[in-house]
C-alpha cells in the first residue's frame, strides 16, 4: 500500500485529508528519518499515530528518535531531545 501511495502520486490526495489514526505496519520502514516513506508520511495530518512492527531496534538511538519522532513530533522535534533521557542512570 505505501507503495502505492508514493508511486501513483496519490499523497498530494491523501495529504488533504485530516485523519484521525495513521497506523503503520512494518514500522521498521521509518526508521531512518530520511527516506521518501518517512517524510511522506510524516507531513499527514493525524489526531493519533500508530506504529506495528516485530522487527526489534539495532541499538542505535538514531533508529529510536525517528521513530518517536515519527509519532510524536512535538515531543522529539530533533536527535538531541532524546539525549536527557539517555544521560540518566536508568539502572
């Protein structure tokens, strides 16, 4: 389907349509910030975001601040607002 939307050109469509669940499956897809994926889907207009994947993180703090930036843009508007969070001693 993201295929689909990319390759037809139909998110010039889809873009003026206000959604209220944007779910992703295969979410693993998003997590490099700078794929054509990504950045298409981030500029929808969403109420709420969903993620689905079975695919797990490769220990990179990049691959994890995409994809919470991804659902909450607000929150994590670049890389080094996850680094608070990473400086703590969790243990």
């Amino acid at each position: 389907m993201y295929e689909a939307i990319l390759l037809l050109n139909l998110q010039s469509f889809l873009h003026n349509i206000s959604w209220a669940v944007l779910g992703v499956d295969e979410a693993h897809r998003l997590k490099n910030d700078d794929s054509l994926l990504y950045r298409t889907l981030i500029g929808f207009d969403t109420n709420h975001r969903m993620l689905i994947t079975g695919t797990p993180l490769q220990n990179s703090l990049k691959e994890l601040w995409a994809l919470l930036h991804f659902i909450m843009p607000k929150r994590y508007k670049c890389f080094s607002s996850l680094s608070p969070l990473c400086s703590r001693d969790v243990f």
